[in-house]
C-alpha cells in the first residue's frame, strides 16, 4: 500500500475506551453527539459558551454578555462584565476542596528525584511568591520575564503572576541571553524570575549566567529572582539579585487573588513570524482559560483521577495551556518533565507512564520519529497499560510515526489525538476526539466546538467550499482562546492575522479538506520554519547571520528532515576579500553556527551552510527562497520559471554546490 492509501483508512474509536468496564465514559462517545455539539456552537455561541464558562470556571462576578466585536476590526472579547482570577480557578478552588490531591508531578532530570506537590501546598507556594512580587513593586498590568528550567516553580511562577494580574513573558530557556535581552526589553519586564542553573539529561545549563548577561542591557529590570535548582555558586548582583528561597519564607501562606476582568490579558508569549522580530502574543484571561480547560476536558477526555502528562516545555504555548492552566484549572494531576526522551535511556518516557500511572500523554511528532529510530526494545515490556489518550502536537505527524505511536505505545487501544493549534489560537483548534471522531493517520480530522473553519483559495482569497480542496487555512469568527493582541503593536496584530483575508483569522498553514471532510495541515506558507516543533522564522536566522562580520547575504529555508521535521539550511555570501578557501570555510561554518546561537539559541543553528558567490534574485532584488528549497530538495528539474532572475545563471552554480555538499 503507498502512503495515500494508508492515509486514507478511517481508524474507529478504540472498542475499549466505549466499554464502561474498563474506561470511564468518554464526554463525548459519538460522531453524531460531537456533530450536534459542534453545530450548537455555532448556531447558539452564546447559549454553548456560556454554558461552558460556567461550569468549567469559577467567578467571582458573573458575565452578561458572552461574546463582543470579532474579527472584522479585530476587537475581539468574550464574557464581559465577568470577573475570575486565574490562579483562583486552577490552584486555590481546588486547594479548598481538595487540599491532599496531588496536583504537580516532577519529574527531575535524574528518575529517583521525582517529587509531588499537592493542591494544598500550591497554593502557599503560589501565595508567598505573589506576596514577593507585590513586595518588589509589582502590580496589576506590569510585565514579568520568566526563564526558568522545567521543575515546578515554572509553574508556581506563572500562576504568582496570574495571582496579582501581572503578565507573566516566559521565555524557552533554550533562547541565548540576546534573545531573552530583546524579549525583556520588548515587554518592559521589571522583574525576571530564573534559577541558579538548569539540569537535562545530565548536564547543567547555566540559566543565571545567561540571565546576567541578558539583563546587563535591560534598564526597566530591578529584580532577578533565583531560585536554588542546584545550590551552585552563582554571583548575585546586589540590591538587584535576590534568592527565592530567602524572600518567599518572608511571606505569608495566603494572599488574596486580583479579581481580573475576563479581557485584562493574563500572559504575553514570544513567537516568530515571517519578519526578524518576534512577537508578544497576548491572551486574556477568561477565553484563554476557557480554550484551554475545555480542551483538556474534550479533547483528552479528562476525568476526575486522571494523571496528565504533557512533555512540552513551559517555555511555549502548549507548556502553558497543557502542563499549566488547563490542566490545573480542571484539578488534574499534571506532570512537570525535566529530562529529555533519551535521558538516561531512550526508554525514559515509557518509564515515566508506568511509574506515574500516566493516562494522557502528549508529545511532538519529531520525539516519536526519534524514537521510533532507536527501536522497538526501548518500549517493549513497560506496563503502558494506564494510557488512554496519547497526543501529538507542533507539527504534521507522518503515517509511520503515527502507526508506531498508535502501535507500540497505545498497543492499539488508545485514543490518538492528533491536535492543530498555534500560540495565537490559545488552544487545540482541530483535532479528534477520543470517543467519538475516527481518526487517519496524519490529519488532524475536525474543528472543534466553534472553530468555523475555512479552507480559502490563497490568490482569490476566496472560500473553497466542499470537500477536495486546498488552500490556506482560515478561522471565519473568532473563539474564545484566541489571542487579542501583540504586546504594543496592535497594528501588527492586525496586519499579520485579519487584513491578509479581511472577515478571517488567517492561520499561515496551507491545508486540504479530504473527500471526507477530515483536515490535512500541509505546513506554513510564510517564511516561517518548524524544527522539532519550534516555530523560528527565516528572516530571524538570517539577521543573526547578517550581523557576522563576514556575511553580505544570506538566505535561510526549511528542507525536509527525517527526525526533526524540518532543519534550516543557510546560504551565506561573503564580503568582498574574505577567503573563502576549504581551510577557512570550516572556520567560518562553525562561527556562523555559533554566530546563530549567540544570537536565537542552539535550537536554530542551521544544520548546513553553504558558501556561495550569489542568490537568486529577481531584477527588482527579490530574493528567491522558492528556488533554493527545490535546489535543496532535489527537485531541481521542476524550478519554474527562472527567466524572471536577474541573473538565471546563478541556479546553475546553487545545484552544483548543493549537489557537492
Ligand atoms: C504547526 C504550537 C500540523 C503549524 C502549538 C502551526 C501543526 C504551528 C500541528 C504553530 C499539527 C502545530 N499538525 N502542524 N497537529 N500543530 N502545527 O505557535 O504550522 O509553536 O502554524 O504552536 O505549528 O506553532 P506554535
């Protein structure tokens, strides 16, 4: 069978989880409830999600009007007059009702460090450093920086935040101290809350050290917050510097919450877009909230027990709707992973599911694909049997990762969820559901409850209606999760996601609609690149590649990549006098990679470099980054074309030096 083939069997709902005696019942357990469902909530949002609102979130006033504005002036609000708190509904309502649950696993990098953390003692964790913030000068409304490793003061972090209505800006840790210098400053951050250094698999990350560096160019910050992961010696600058540990035992075991608007915004989180500056995507707190707790409830049917466990790193969105808030705000048990995959063997996930009793687990394609390489003996003989729903997220899943997922982890038994969403949309968008929605291997399949989804000619910008059709991927109203604003440049907002195709929330994913209506992600049609699941924009790799004394131009592009999905190749060309013999080429690849970590993070470094003479420009200067992905992808029989170039010899001189390399 080809892959086309294989992609197009419809795999049913897992008899087990339909059958009470082994499964709870799932929410939703058919394709017709999930259809009338969907339909109510478009036909009756109101009604649908306001309902919703209720039952999942707790307020402190209630809302009257349940959505406002939309995506035609994109002033988009939801549940107004409503007032709520974030930390209340996902740390405090659960601490009083259930203060011995355990609400935080930690994994630690190393396996026999593990630790749990009840709702209980959350809560006085969350308090007192809401009560250090509010000591710092803190307020409703000011920005606070967060660069922490994955333990669970990320978590206590985020929601000290949401405590006092300050925005939480968390930043990867991943990110170089002159990426997080530019977020700081971007966002205004006053306070940045790190710790001394960071563990994974096996290695220490001198998360202060990068910090410092970071903050040495930041005027607006006034307190860096440390907490001891480790208890090395760092340096602390003093009057700026201040130990967690120390000022936290300084504050009391409760402070109460900020009562918040459903609109006051609740965090700000950096992504990439197709220009070299990143962008502080806004989220308010009720729809946000909302998106993400109700997304934990239907799309990983998650019920009262389950242990949840979401391998993302804080440091995105899907650290923050799927480690923190959505599933705290249900009063889950939410795992908080440290390591790696690998670390100390590639068996480290399938040991975490059996020791925790893990029922949901969620993770990226590009960490199945890594896997699935390094063998079936990893998995074999780990007790997996408490999973039911297993995710996947950040990119398209290919049919053999899915199958070996569904196989070898889910032993076929489990729900698969292959769920599309993006920083912007605040949570799941499009994705099955466990009982009810049939799956193939590789699409996302259908929207969920009021995402009216559009598949849109890109030229036209007109809708494609019907099955069998292509196109980019547009959102016709707005939801509640979806992000409002950037931080500062609403401008931008609206240049970047409603004015493309006016009355839509464009998305930047190409995507088709199959005979049976199930949804296939093909990928961005920007400029933008996924690695791993990490979203990074070609425009962004190549200014930090520009700043390199030797660089004239570059050209960055996605090409394809067994494990990582996508990896970045740079076409780089020197200035007039550099040498450019074997010898110095070496030299200079290595400082151009080391150039692109200094600059973003490890995470960017390109995987190939290639020197060159020229690139492919059309007279009017337009470079053509087309012609190199098809170069770079060995397609170069089918470039189009490539009259309209100023120079078309150049694509001779490319294949030849991509074909040597
Ligand atoms: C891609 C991550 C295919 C997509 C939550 C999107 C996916 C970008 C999927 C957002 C999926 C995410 N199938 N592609 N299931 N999920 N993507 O903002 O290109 O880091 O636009 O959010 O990841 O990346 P972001």
């Amino acid at each position: 069978m080809t892959e086309d083939q294989a992609t197009d069997v419809l795999y049913p709902v897992p008899e087990r989880l339909l059958d009470p005696t082994q499964c709870p019942e799932p929410y939703i357990s058919s394709m017709e409830q999930y259809q009338e469902m969907y339909r109510e909530s478009l036909d009756n949002p109101d009604q649908f999600f306001g309902k919703l609102a209720t039952e999942l979130l707790s307020w402190s006033k209630p809302f009257h009007t349940v959505r406002h504005g939309g995506l035609h002036h994109g002033d988009v609000a939801w549940f107004l007059e409503g007032q709520l708190n974030a930390a209340y509904n996902c740390v405090d309502r659960h601490a009083f009702a259930t203060p011995e649950k355990i609400a935080i696993i930690y994994e630690a990098d190393e396996p026999n460090q593990s630790e749990n953390i009840t709702y209980g003692e959350l809560l006085r964790k969350v308090c007192q450093l809401a009560g250090v913030l509010r000591a710092r000068g803190v307020r409703k409304g000011d920005t606070v920086a967060i660069y922490m490793p994955m333990i669970p003061e990320a978590a206590v972090a985020l929601l000290a935040c949401a405590r006092i209505g300050a925005l939480h800006s968390v930043v990867f840790a991943g990110f170089s101290s002159e990426a997080l210098r530019d977020r700081i400053r971007d966002a205004k951050s006053r306070v940045v809350i790190t710790a001394d250094q960071g563990k994974r698999g096996g290695k220490t990350i001198e998360t202060k050290r990068i910090v410092d560096e970071a903050v040495k160019e930041c005027p607006s910050v006034e307190t860096v917050l440390v907490y001891e992961r480790t208890g090395a010696d760092v340096p602390m600058t003093k009057g700026r510097d201040v130990w967690w540990g120390e000022e936290a035992s300084l504050h009391p075991n409760f402070t109460p919450v900020e009562e918040m608007n459903s609109e006051d915004p609740l965090f700000l989180l950096y992504t990439s877009g197709s220009t070299g500056q990143p962008k502080g995507v806004v989220h308010t707190t009720a729809g946000y909230l909302l998106g993400a707790a109700a997304t934990v409830k239907y799309v990983f049917d998650y019920h009262p027990g389950d242990i949840f466990a979401c391998m993302a790193d804080v440091g995105w969105i899907t650290g923050h709707s799927y480690i923190v808030y959505g599933p705290l705000a249900l009063g889950a048990t939410t795992v908080i992973f440290e390591s790696i995959p690998t670390y100390p063997t590639p068996s480290r996930y399938w040991e975490l599911i059996a020791k925790h009793k893990v029922t949901q687990f969620y993770t990226a394609p590009t960490a199945i694909r890594a896997l699935r390489r390094l063998g079936d003996d990893w998995v074999k003989d780990h007790d997996l049997s408490s999973l039911r729903v297993l995710g996947t997220v950040g990119e398209p899943i290919n049919p053999e990762a899915w199958h070996w997922y569904n196989d070898k982890v889910g032993k076929n038994r489990c729900a698969i969820v292959d769920t599309y969403w993006q920083t912007e949309t605040g949570s799941n968008i499009i994705t099955p559901l466990p009982g009810a929605i049939p799956t193939k291997a590789g699409s996302a399949t259908l929207p969920f409850f009021g995402i009216d989804l559009a598949i849109l000619d890109p030229v036209s910008g007109k809708e494609l209606i019907g099955n069998d059709v292509t196109g980019v991927l547009a959102i016709k109203r707005a939801w509640p999760s979806i992000a409002r604003t950037i931080y500062g440049n609403h401008q931008r907002f609206l240049e970047t996601y409603l004015k493309p195709y006016p009355g839509y929330y464009f998305t930047g994913d190409g995507a088709s609609r199959d005979k049976d209506g199930y949804i296939w992600i093909r990928g961005r049609v920007d400029d933008v690149i996924n690695v791993s699941g990490h979203r990074l924009s070609t425009a962004e790799i190549e200014s930090a590649l520009i700043m390199h004394h030797a660089v004239a131009e570059t050209a960055v592009i996605g090409a394809h990549d067994e494990v990582t999905g996508q990896c970045i190749h740079a076409f780089v060309c020197l200035k007039p006098g550099v040498s450019k013999g074997p010898a110095h080429a070496t030299d200079l690849n290595k400082e151009l990679v080391i150039q692109v970590r200094k600059v973003i993070g490890p995470f960017a470094a390109p995987k190939k470099i290639y020197l060159v003479e020229d690139l492919p420009k059309t007279r009017s200067g337009k470079l053509m980054r087309r012609i190199l992905r098809k170069i770079v992808a060995g397609e170069s029989d089918s470039l189009g074309d490539i009259s309209t170039l100023a120079d078309p010899s150049v694509v001779e001189v490319l294949i030849a030096k991509v074909g040597s390399s």
